[in-house]
C-alpha cells in the first residue's frame, strides 16, 4: 500500500498543526490537498507541504487522491463537511466539536449509520496523552478500589479563537473533559451543575469566569471541573481521582526545579499546544494507521454526540441554578461494536 492522500479543509493554527505533524513525521502518510478561506492561512500550509490548492471544500473531499480528510475549519461548518465526507465514503478526522449543537452531531450518527460502515473519529486528543492513558491504566487496573470523586481543572492563561461567552466556556473549552472524564470512568453522566463564581477582573463586560461544572455519573462518582480562562499564570489541566484506597492524580510534563538566590521556580506550559503537542502527533499517527487497516478506532461520532448533549444541559443547568438530569438515551449498537 502506498501513502495515504489527505485532504485537509481548514489551515489556521490548529490545521496548520495538523499539517506539520502529518508531513514531518507520519511517513506512510502526506497531505495532497488544502482548502482555507483565508488566503494567507492556505499560503503558510500549501508551503509547508507541497499540497494543491482546492478552492471548493467539496472537490477536495470527492478528488480521487484524497483517501481521507481531516476538517479543522470554523467550528460551525464541522457537519457540512463532515456529512459530505460520509457521501463521499472518506474517512473524516473532524477536530472537536464535532458539530457546534447536539442535534448537528445526531445528523452525523444518522448518516454515518446510514453508510453502515464507521468513517468519523473525533478530535479528542487527550485520549491520546501518555498521562491520561497512565492514569487510565491506574484506575483500570482495580488496584486503587472504586473511584468516588475526580476533581479536575482547566486553566487558560487568555482566551483564544473566537469571542468566548459565559455559555461558551461550557460548549467549547469544557467539551475535552466531557469527553475525557467519561473515557476514564468507562461510564455516563446522570446529572450536570454549573456554578458561576465571582468574575475574574480580566473577563469582559457579561463573561462569567470562572465557573465550577459538577458531574454526577450513573454509578453515583461526583465530577466537579473548575474552568477558567484568564489564569495569568499558565496553561494547566488537573485531574485527581478520590478512590476507596488513596488518591492518584494525573502527571504533567514537569520543567526543570531551579532553587537560586533564595528562590525555587518551575516553569508552566504556556499553552495547549506545548502540552498536548505529543498527543496530537500519537493521535494522527493512530489515526492514520486506523483508516489504513480500514477500521477507525479513535473517539466516535457518539462521543462528540454525548460531549455536545452533556454541554447543552451544563448550560442549561447554569441558566436554572440548579441540578438537572442528563437523559441522552442508550449508545447505538453500530457505535457498541466498533
């Protein structure tokens, strides 16, 4: 088998990235195709790789040499392309979200299941992170007995992407642990809470920041993810399971410890990219190796169903003040088997 042709719709810095670690570092792989709306976006990559340009989103997906597409574009164009892939019979790597609402990424079930055949993995990156997936084995293994409580955080020194709002911290900067707190637990969530605390004097005018989203999952585990965009001091996601036998928490990659002049200091990742830069790279080779074996093994369209379905009642749920009930229904067989 020869490389694999990718098409990718959407070169910002996100697809850029995407780019670089598919051409430098995924050999039996290249990017053959480019669509941006941004001139300058599409310029930066087309050198990067050597692609085509593709002024038609839909002729890169149906173009022969694209054997699949990766879709980093403006989060509300995701289900377009996402579905004409599908039609198209193309694999499809569709950065989170999957769709920008809950009944957009239903659509994308629906044609999917249609097309009897899986083609669609989610970007959920920290799946793929070496200290996720040790803390996974931990709680696994049994040896720390049942879990009872994960206390999680997800600090961003300044906001990035488009304009956040008090809703969108919940559907866009939360939507990662939706979605990695239920691959850890191997289980759903049966209520979500948000509690909006006094706001940071670097939010603009009518953002609540931070906020304290509280989980509960079906086997009774309490979730509570502190999300807060304008931490000066860093880039920071946590994780600390409270189990029957002690506690384990999640590892970060660990700067040097430097003691002088009567001080000690150690440095914080700047930002996502610095701390989830392996993980992108292990997820788009996995990927990769997934849509050449023919069988996609990544997160699916039923997890970005269920991270979007959850953050619709997180909002809600902030709007209400009060607890209210996670009631998606049951995973599709089609979803169950692959």
């Amino acid at each position: 088998m020869g490389q694999t042709g990718i098409g990718v719709i959407g070169a910002g810095r996100i697809g850029f990235i995407h780019c670089d670690i598919i051409t430098n570092l995924v050999s039996n792989a290249h990017i053959v195709a480019i669509n941006d709306v941004d001139e300058k976006h599409a310029a930066q990559a087309l050198k990067l790789t050597g692609a085509r340009f593709e002024a038609d989103p839909q002729a890169l997906i149906e173009a022969p040499d694209v054997d699949a597409v990766i879709v980093t574009s403006w989060d509300p164009t995701h289900e377009q392309y996402v579905i004409a892939c599908i039609k198209a019979g193309k694999y499809v790597f569709c950065e989170k979200p999957l769709s920008n609402t809950s009944d957009g990424c239903r659509r994308i079930m629906e044609a999917e299941i249609a097309g009897g055949k899986r083609l669609v993995q989610v970007g959920f990156m920290r799946r793929f992170d070496e200290h996720y997936r040790a803390l996974k084995r931990v709680i696994d293994s049994g040896q720390m007995g049942k879990v009872l409580m994960l206390h999680c955080s997800h600090r961003v020194p300044w906001p990035g992407g488009a304009k956040h709002t008090t809703d969108t911290l919940i559907t866009r900067a939360v939507s990662h642990e939706f979605d990695i707190n239920r691959w850890l637990l191997g289980e759903d969530y049966a209520t979500a809470q948000v509690v909006r605390g006094r706001p940071s004097s670097y939010a603009e005018e009518g953002l609540e920041d931070p906020q304290l989203v509280i989980l509960r999952t079906e086997s009774g585990v309490v979730i509570d993810i502190e999300i807060s965009m304008h931490a000066k001091y860093g880039y920071q996601v946590s994780c600390e399971a409270v189990c029957d036998e002690g506690t384990v928490r999640l590892a970060s990659p660990a700067a040097p410890e430097i003691r002088r002049d009567l001080t000690m200091s150690q440095a914080v990742c700047p930002d996502w990219h610095e701390r989830f830069r392996r993980a992108y790279e292990v997820e788009l080779f996995e990927w990769v190796e997934s849509v050449r074996n023919g069988k996609i093994t990544g997160p699916s369209a039923w997890d970005g169903y269920q991270s979007s379905a959850v953050a619709d009642v997180a909002v809600a749920a902030g709007e209400a003040r009060r607890e209210l009930e996670v009631a998606i229904g049951t995973c599709p067989e089609f979803y169950r088997e692959s």
